[in-house]
C-alpha cells in the first residue's frame, strides 16, 4: 500500500475532502496516510477528521500525524501540497493592502499581479526545500502539488529540482460544470480539449457526446452570451459550477471577443488583464461585476465558519460526510497504482507541448495517467490571440521565478513592471516605490534578495 504524505493537512477541510477520495477506492482503503502540517493544533483536528473519514468509509488506512516533515516524507509516495505562506495574515492582508495604498487594486492575488509575485517569492523557497527533503527521502516520490501561483511554483520546482510533479487545480472541471449548467446539458456528457497555462487555459474543443455522436456546443454558448442583457452581455450571474452572487460577465465577453472560452473565473481573470480594473471607472466594475478585495472577503467569511466547524467535527460521535470531489489527485494516485487509465489536466513543463508558448514554462494540459506514471499530451500550436494573451502573463511568471532562484531584487521590479494590471495603473516611480513596500512589509516572509 501506498505512503502518502498530506503537507499542510492543516488545512482540514480541503484535506478531509481529498484524503475521502483517495479512501474510497477500495485498492487504496489501506494506504498510510501521513498528515503533516507546522500547526500542531489544525492538525491535531485533521488527524481527528481522518479518522472519522476513515471510519464512514469502511476504510482501515494507518493514519500518523506529525509536525516533523522529514519524517512524514521519509518512504512517501505521495506527497500532496496545500498550505499558504504567511497565511491570511499577515500575508495575505499585506499583498491586498500595500497596494491599495498606491491606488492599485486587485480580487483575488493569488496568481498574478502584485501579489501573487509576492505570493510566489514567499513559497518558492518553501517549496524548493521540499523538493530536497524529497529528493533525499523519497526521490521516486510523485509530488501532487495544489498551491499557488501555480505556474510560478511549477516552473521553479522544473528548474531546480529533480522530483516528478504535476501541478493541480479544478479550474477546468470546474468551468466545464457551470457551462453546462448555463447550457442545460448533463456534465457527464460533455467532451472538450483544454490547454494554456493554469488559470488562463482556453476550451479548444467544447462538445456533447449524442447517440449520434459528438455536437459542438460553441455554437450554443454563443447563443447563450447573446442572449444576455446588454451592453456587455455578460452581466448574468454564475450557475452551478461559480460561486453564488459572482457575475461571469468578464468570461463571456472575453468569449465574445477572442472565440474561445477561459477556464478561470471572472473575478480571478479580470486582474490577468489591464482592461476591467481601472482607479476611478467604478462603471467597469458594476458593469462587469467585478468583486475588488474579494479574497479577503472569502477569507475572513472561513475564518469566521472555521469556529463552529471546528467543534462540530471534533465532537464525539459526530458523523462525517464522505462526498466525492472532483479534484484530480485521487485519480492519479489510484490510476499509478493499478494500472487504469484516466485522463487529468495538469500543470507541467512545456517540453514540446505548446508550440506557440516558451519552452520549460508551465502550462496546463491533458495527461494521461496509469502505470507508467503522468504523460502530458501535445497540443501544438494555440491560436495566435490566445497565446500571444497568455505571453503577457508568462512573461511575469518567468521573472518571478528568476528572481525567486537567482536572488536578484532587479527581476522583482521588471515582473512588476511587465504585469499588465499593475502597468495599467501605476508608472514606473509607483511600480518601483511600491515592489520596495511590498518587500518591506513581508519581511522575512520574503527570503533576502539583493
């Protein structure tokens, strides 16, 4: 039976979620489940949840909990990533309220912008020493990593380790969902290529399996957007796959313009862009819907749940629901171990893959899965918008991750300057004045760059 590793199971509920799918397989019931995480008292709860998940499944794992992650790794596997450094605070609140002090605001910062270039300066290191922990300990090990800045973390791990991983978010499954939720068409009958870099990937394909055959749906989702109220037709509020409240007017009507439709939601895609987020247009902003500070929001709103879910799932007796995700890494441990195949996106070095993007950067692409191990699948070249799109934000995700391995303060202030929300804002004496408060307020969060 597998060894897998759960590092920042502190995060319970996301933990619960994806230690439920892994136990639900029959083949992977009795696996070792290591939970690690440097809060012993979050993980002190996920070790009771485990159990508890465990016990409604009927499963018989050996469940070990630890605050030492050498010997968490040591015979792993699997080694699953999902913390944050800095947490929400004070990491988070730094990357949303410095910036806001020079006039630039942002949503979710967690990807691109000011601060997921923070965001990836703070975990880069953390994930590198990871990478050599595992390469020590366990070096045949597959690390399934979820943190962000996805692609930022990725391409550093590609460059300057030697583990195998993929990198994985539920964008794409997601989206696909609400789209066939907006469409009225079964989710389980959909059938559709996807591929970019992680949180900017395009549906190249987007059909319905019939009797008979497969029918595009592009056609449909052109009604669809059509039939949205104007000016912008995009106004209409998310459905089954979005979070409740959210406007997609953003997607459609990047939709509309460049003939394909994105995997990242409305409020992540519209600080990807330098046209949606203006100082002083709150027109843009009611008419497209979009959400400023809405991580934050999310943040404290979880914070403010995690009291009263704490104790309900420490109570003695309580009950676990065990329901099936729709995150990937189940399946790709289950498909390693047995041998069936099954088909993920995920976030991988672009060997070959993209003809049309850099090559070694991360992007995010079909792969099939199974005995033989992860085998992304080459698309090619994207259409000319999309990629030359996706270069504007490949471009800071490069300098980030040169300035995280080469230590360079320089690439730090370039990133900045070439990301297209903050150039849209800010002028160059901004971008530079406010790279230097950023860098200050993290601290030693922020390894010392020179």
């Amino acid at each position: 039976m597998p060894k897998i590793s759960f590092v920042g199971a502190g995060s319970t509920v996301f933990a619960k979620n994806l230690l439920g799918d892994i136990l639900s397989f029959p083949e992977l019931a009795d696996a070792t489940i290591s939970l690690h995480d440097i809060d012993a008292e979050r993980l002190r709860t996920s070790e009771i949840v485990a159990h508890k998940t465990a016990a409604a499944l009927g499963a018989n794992p050996v469940i070990e909990a630890t605050t030492d992650r050498r010997a968490s790794f040591d015979g792993a596997d699997y080694v699953i990533t999902m913390f944050q450094v800095g947490g929400y605070e004070p990491s988070t609140v730094i990357d949303f309220d410095v910036p806001k002090s020079f006039g630039l605001d942002q949503t979710i910062a967690d990807t691109l912008g000011i601060g997921g270039i923070m965001r990836g300066l703070r975990t880069i290191p953390v994930l590198l020493d990871m990478a050599r922990d595992m390469e020590e300990l366990c070096p045949d090990a597959t690390m399934l990593q979820y943190v962000n800045p996805m692609a930022m973390n990725m391409w550093a791990l590609s460059r300057a380790s030697s583990i195998r991983t993929i990198g994985l978010c539920h964008s794409v499954q997601h989206t696909a969902e609400q789209l066939a939720g907006d469409l009225g068409v079964p989710a389980d009958e959909l059938v559709y290529k996807c591929a970019g870099i992680n949180h900017m990937a395009f549906y190249l394909d987007f059909q319905r399996r019939t009797p008979d055959g497969l029918v595009d749906l592009y056609p449909d989702l052109g009604q669809f957007a059509a039939s949205m109220p104007a000016p912008l037709r995009g106004s209409q509020e998310r459905t089954d796959g979005g979070i409740e409240g959210l406007s997609d007017a953003v997607r459609y009507d990047m939709f509309r313009r460049l003939g394909y439709f994105v995997t990242e939601s409305s409020e992540h895609f519209a600080e990807y862009v330098p046209w949606f987020i203006k100082a002083g247009r709150t027109d843009l902003l009611e008419t497209y819907g979009v959400p400023l500070d809405e991580y934050p929001r999310r943040c404290e709103r979880q914070i403010d749940r995690w009291k009263v879910m704490r104790e309900e799932l420490e109570a003695p007796g309580s009950a676990i629901d065990v329901v099936r995700s729709n995150e990937y890494g189940s399946g790709i441990i289950h498909s390693m171990e047995t041998g069936e195949p099954r088909v993920v996106y995920g976030n991988v070095p672009n060997q070959g893959l993209i003809d049309n993007l850099p090559q070694g950067c991360s992007v995010e692409v079909p792969c099939v899965v199974d005995a033989n191990g992860i085998q992304p699948t080459k698309i090619g070249a994207l259409p000319p918008q999309l990629a030359a799109l996706m270069q504007t934000n490949v471009n800071v995700q490069s300098l980030t991750v040169e300035a995280s391995l080469t230590g360079k303060r320089e690439h730090v202030y370039h990133a900045a300057m070439l990301d297209p929300h903050t150039a849209a804002e800010l002028d160059l004496e901004q971008i530079w004045a406010l790279v230097d408060a950023m860098l200050e307020a993290h601290g030693e969060m922020v390894p010392a760059l020179s």
